[in-house]
C-alpha cells in the first residue's frame, strides 16, 4: 500500500482514502478444483511455487459464511453420490450479502439424465441455483444468477449478479467504492459517460446524480443484466449501447453512426464526467485521448501501475482530486484504486 501511495503522491495526488475490508469471510466469489484421490475427494487449490501438489482447502475463511458452510454440504453430497462425483473437475461458487447463492459444477464428462436428477436434488438440499458444465454442456437447475441488494448511502441498490459475468469480489468494499465514487460526483454539470458498465454495478448507484447517463459495455450478458438492474432500481434516464471503448470514442468524435446508438440522441448529450473502470491493461491510447477531453475524470483501477501510466499522461490536462485505496484482498499485495480528476481551466 505504501509504494502505491507513494507512486501517487508523486503525481500530485493527496493523502489516500483507505477502506479496509472485513478480516474474514470477505469474499463473495470462490472456486476451487475437486481433487480425488482414490474413493475421497475434497477442495484444492494450488502454491505457484509447487503447481503439482494440490493443498486440500477443507476451509476457507476468506470467503463468506455462506460458502464455507455450502462447500462442507456440498462435498458431503458429492462423495455420496456417484452421479454428481465422477469427474468433477472444479467447482465455483458465487454467493451473496443477500444470502443467496450460486454453485456452478464443471466436468470432464458428458451430463446425463443421472446427473441432472442428482443436481435437482443437490439444489434443494443447498438452498441454492446451480449450473452443471462440461464441454458443450451448460445444464441450468434453478436460475442463472443470484440477486444482491446493496445498501449504500441509505439507499437498497438492487444487483442481478449472472454467472459468467464479473462482479465485485468483496461485496463490503464494493459498498465502500460505490458511495466514494458518489460523492466524487455531486455538484455535476452535465451527464455521465461511463465506459466498460459491466453489469451496471456503478452505473446504477451512479445514474440520480445526473440527468443523462450513456454507459457502454461489449458482454451481451453483461448489457443483459445490466438494462435488468436500471429497471429493477427505477432507473430511466440511462441508456446502453453494445460498444467497445475504441468504439465509444468514434461515435462520440462522429466519425461514423453506430446502429447501437440510433435510439439516443447523441447531438444533444452533453457529459461533463467519465467514469471508466477497464480491465488490467489500463486505457489504450485512443480512449484515453478521449477520456482527457471531460472535465471531470472517475477513474477505477485493479492494477496501480497501468493507472498510473494513464495518470501520467493526463496530468498536462488535469489535477487529482480525491485518491482512495480499496483493500479488496487482504493479505495480498493486489489494491484496487479510486481517482477523480478534474481538468484545469484553460488560460
């Protein structure tokens, strides 16, 4: 934390906000591969110093109370149950503050009506949605998501997390991340661009602070969920279109019509604010000459050092407002970071 704080400090940042997670059972997300040695078989994981020896994981306090009690049930069942136990290769879990949950099973095997009767079973015994997968088979028992409801700055934010789309692995700290970036936002002119909206987890809590927001994401699930969590929240001043970021920037420079955009009238959209949350490799070249163009720059970040490379080329256009550290993994070196920019008056 400190080499990062120091690497900001440098480029004019102020004294970071820090939001700590809980010590235990933070995690929201976990999965696991299923080791079988002779008639047992248990949870592993493995040390990259020694990737040949599994390390049997009976439990696992960084994950929630809800997983750790579903992987004792789950692995009870398993071993008995030869329908549900050959095979199984990995197992993932999604859980929530809800308490809801999700297991997903992966095989090295064709799913058949033997598995599926089991599954049905396992479900109700779980109190969960599951999903069987092997190759070219997803077998859906129950729903395909689970829902999170959120409370953030006295409101119940309301999140239909699918499975195979991302969502925030630290639930508590995602709270954390979802009011700071709210307060970086009050007292905005304009509206809102947010590039790479996933499943709207920003653009949700976000949207009452403007009057427009035009939020933009290429996982046809993720734009699936996410139009499903505006109307499950009462929102209807956002719109979002399928486009990548190199896309984004085009048509917002009008260098072609999108067919995706033909339903908002980008002529009259005016943002004063961009909220970007990219993936590791940071803002390419194109998209952040874009993003340097708004006054007011929300910039989230799993991985300090492209963030800070991306800082470096915005600071001849604008000044580091507000800084945060989001401890989303305790005990590891990984920190997700919070920026907001503002450009400085020209003279």
């Amino acid at each position: 934390m400190r080499v990062v704080r120091d690497a900001m400090h440098e480029l004019g940042a102020p004294v970071p906000q820090v939001y700590a997670s809980p010590p235990r059972h933070y995690r929201q997300r976990a999965e696991f591969r299923f080791w079988h040695e002779g008639d047992d078989a248990f949870y592993a994981m493995f040390d990259p110093a020694n990737p040949r020896e599994p390390v049997r994981i009976d439990e696992f306090p960084p994950a929630s109370q809800r997983i750790n009690a579903l992987m004792q049930r789950l692995r009870a069942a398993v071993l008995r149950s030869p329908a549900l136990k050959r095979k199984l290769f990995q197992v993932e879990f999604l859980s929530t503050l809800a308490n809801e949950a999700l297991v997903v099973l992966v095989y090295h095997r064709p799913l058949d009506a033997a598995w599926e009767d089991a599954a049905r079973e396992l479900s109700l015994v779980l109190d969960a949605q599951l999903i069987g997968r092997s190759r070219g088979q997803r077998i859906v028992i129950g729903e395909s998501f689970v829902t999170e409801r959120l409370q953030v700055d006295g409101r119940e934010l309301v999140l239909r997390q699918p499975e195979g789309c991302f969502t925030q692995p630290n639930a508590e700290v995602n709270r954390a991340m979802l009011s700071w970036a709210r307060a970086g936002c009050g007292g905005t002119r304009g509206g809102l661009l947010e590039l790479y909206c996933g499943i709207g987890n920003f653009t949700v809590a976000l949207a009452d602070r403007f009057g427009t927001v035009l939020a933009t994401e290429i996982n046809k699930a993720a734009i699936a969920a996410a139009q499903h969590n505006l109307a499950a929240n009462g929102i209807d001043n956002t719109f979002i279109a399928r486009l990548s970021s190199a896309e984004a920037s085009a048509a917002l420079a009008r260098e072609r019509p999108f067919r995706r955009l033909r339903d908002f009238d980008l002529d009259r959209f005016e943002a004063g604010t961009v909220l970007v949350d990219p993936p590791r490799a940071g803002l390419d070249p194109r998209t952040l000459a874009q993003v340097a163009g708004f006054g007011r720059i929300v910039y989230i970040s799993c991985n300090p050092q492209t963030l800070r490379e991306n800082l470096v080329a915005l600071a001849a256009t604008h000044d580091i407002e507000r800084f945060a550290l989001f401890d989303q993994f305790p005990y590891t070196h990984h920190l997700e970071c919070g920026v907001t920019l503002q450009r400085r008056n020209a003279t």
